[in-house]
C-alpha cells in the first residue's frame, strides 16, 4: 500500500488496531514488540486472514526497529499495566521509561512520521513522546477524546432508544477521571441532548462516562478495554492518512489556548495529512472552562512527579 503504519506494542489494543487499521486498507502495517514471537505471531495470524476478509495490506510483526523505517504514522501502545502492589506512580514512571525508548528508537528511522500515543496515563506520555522525539506540536497526538466520546454516545444512544450514529458528544479534558464531557455541545440528530434528557440524567451518563474504563476493568478482571480504544484509534489514524480533515477531540499540547500553556489535555483539533492541522477554541461557560483548567492541573502536577514539569 501506499502509506505504512507501525504500531508498538502487540497486546490487546496494538493488535486490534493493526487489524482495524489492515481491515480498512489503510496502509500496510509494522507490529513490534519487544516479547520475542509475540509480534511475530500475531502480525502473521492477521495478514493470513486477510485472503479470506479481502484486504490488500502487507502486515509484518516483528522485534526490529528497522523494519519500521519511513512509516508515515507510529502509534504507540507499549506499555504495562497496573498490577496489583503497584501504585500509579510506579506505573507512570515505568509507563514513561517503556514510551521514552520505543519513541526514540521509532523517530530514528522515520523522522517524518506523525506519532499517535495510546499509552496510560495518556497526556503525560504524550509529553514524553514530545519531548524525546524532538517534533513540533501538530506531530504528537493523543488518544483519548474519540473514545470518551464514543462511551459517552453509547450510553446516550442505549437512554433513548437512539442509533449510534445520530449522536454526536464532546468530550475535552485529561484522560481520566478529571474528563469534561460536554453536554452542550452533545446533540442527537442535531438537537442538544440537554433538550431530550433531564439533567440528573445527563449527570449520571457523564458519571458512567468518566468511569468508563474502569468499569470494563472491572468486568474483564485482568486487562482492560481495547475494543472501543482500537477503533477510536483507528479513526484517527484515518483522518490523518487519508487527509480527511476530521474535528476530533484529542489530546493536544496547549499554548496559550484555552488559557493554558505547556500542557498535553483534550481538545477538539482538526486531524489531516500535516497531524493537528488546527486547534478549535470553543466558547466554555465558567464552570467548564475551570473543569478544564483543574484537568489540566491534574496533568501538570503528574508532570512534576515525573520531572518531567
Ligand atoms: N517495547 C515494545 N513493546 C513493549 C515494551 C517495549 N519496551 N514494553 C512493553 N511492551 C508491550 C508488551 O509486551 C505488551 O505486548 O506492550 C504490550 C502492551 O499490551 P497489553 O499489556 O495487552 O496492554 P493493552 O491492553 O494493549 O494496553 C496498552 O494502551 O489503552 C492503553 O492503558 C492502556 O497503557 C495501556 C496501553
């Protein structure tokens, strides 16, 4: 194909993305990882499903950053996850040193790629991908609003009694339970949702909404989500492939916009060919404006426990 992926990290979400991004013929795709077989296995298993799905992408998994060359987009999933006795900030220290490496291997052999970061705590790995890939801002973007939005919409939808597709949410903020869902600017079929529902609804769909990856966590046991993350990935990814200029909330770093400076935290950006071809600055009402701000705190302050501030 024309266009080539590299997704790091073969677990969960790297692995339906690759297929997700395969699926859509939307490049030929790098899986890498660093547990031998693993990439190697799965990359293999994807690319001989593809005679029977009828998709005409080249799939590869591998442990060699080489293979990876001149790849046009890197997503990046590698990563653990919080294991029982550890806190979050062994998490995020761990989390940053694996994101630190793999961006910095990636960059090496494709210094024109746009880098979509995937890994938790999300807005703090993007500043990690930042900084150790040396790119400007328009080239490192994070994951994270498409699929709070998404959650948000499915349980709107399953409220009313409503296909997916009529509704359409934002959601700004961090990554986390410091999320600013938008209910003004959520509408179904172009009608503001707080016209449909009464608020005390809407408050506990929010409430869901922000809880949402734990409560697949808590669900599944051991993992967590990668169904909806891989597919709100893989819309981003094709925004920026196929240059469709889509507005999509994720997480951006911030200068001056909103009102805050030096800090990754969702927004809605314009995605095309270039990464984040603009920044939309929507009116917020003071009360949304400060959940913002406060999120974007919350992320600083992560930061500096990461000295990274
Ligand atoms: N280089 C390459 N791959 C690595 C590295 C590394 N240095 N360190 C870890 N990995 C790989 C692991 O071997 C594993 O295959 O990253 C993969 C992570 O996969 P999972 O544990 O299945 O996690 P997953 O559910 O895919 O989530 C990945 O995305 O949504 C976020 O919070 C989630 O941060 C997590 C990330």
């Amino acid at each position: 194909m024309e266009k080539k992926v590299t997704v790091i990290g073969a677990g969960n979400v790297g692995a339906t993305t690759a297929q997700r991004i395969a699926e859509k013929e939307l490049a030929d795709v790098v899986l890498l990882d660093v547990v031998e077989g693993i990439p190697q296995g799965k990359g293999l298993d994807l690319f001989e499903s593809s005679p029977v799905e009828g998709f005409n992408a080249r799939v590869i998994g591998t442990q060699d950053y080489d293979e990876t060359r001149d790849s046009d987009l890197v997503i990046v999933t590698a990563g653990v996850t919080r294991k029982p006795g550890m806190s979050r900030d062994d998490l995020l220290m761990t989390n940053a040193k694996i994101v630190g490496e793999v961006v910095e291997q990636a960059v090496l052999r494709s210094p024109d790629a746009i880098l979509l970061v995937v890994t938790n705590p999300l807005d703090v790995m993007c500043a990690v991908a930042k900084k150790v890939s040396g790119f400007p801002r328009e080239k490192v973007i994070g994951m994270a609003g498409v699929l709070d939005s998404a959650r948000f919409r499915s349980f709107l939808a399953m409220e009313l009694d409503v296909s997916v597709e009529n509704v359409s949410a934002m959601v700004m903020g961090g990554h986390g339970d410091s999320m600013v869902p938008l209910p003004r600017y959520t509408t179904v079929a172009g009608i503001p949702v707080t016209q449909l529902l009464p608020q005390k609804t809407i408050d506990e769909l929010i409430r869901r909404t922000r809880n949402g990856g734990a409560e697949i966590v808590n669900l599944l046991k051991s993992g967590s989500a990668f169904y909806a993350p891989s597919a709100a990935v893989a819309e981003m990814a094709e925004s920026i492939l196929k240059d469709q200029k889509k507005i999509l909330p994720s997480s951006a770093y911030l200068m001056g916009e909103y009102g805050i400076d030096g800090v990754y935290i969702g927004v809605p950006v314009k995605l095309g060919a270039g990464g984040i071809e603009q920044i939309l600055e929507i009116e917020l009402s003071e009360t949304e404006r400060s959940l913002l701000h406060s999120s974007a705190e919350d992320v600083r302050a992560t930061l500096s426990r990461l000295g990274q501030s």
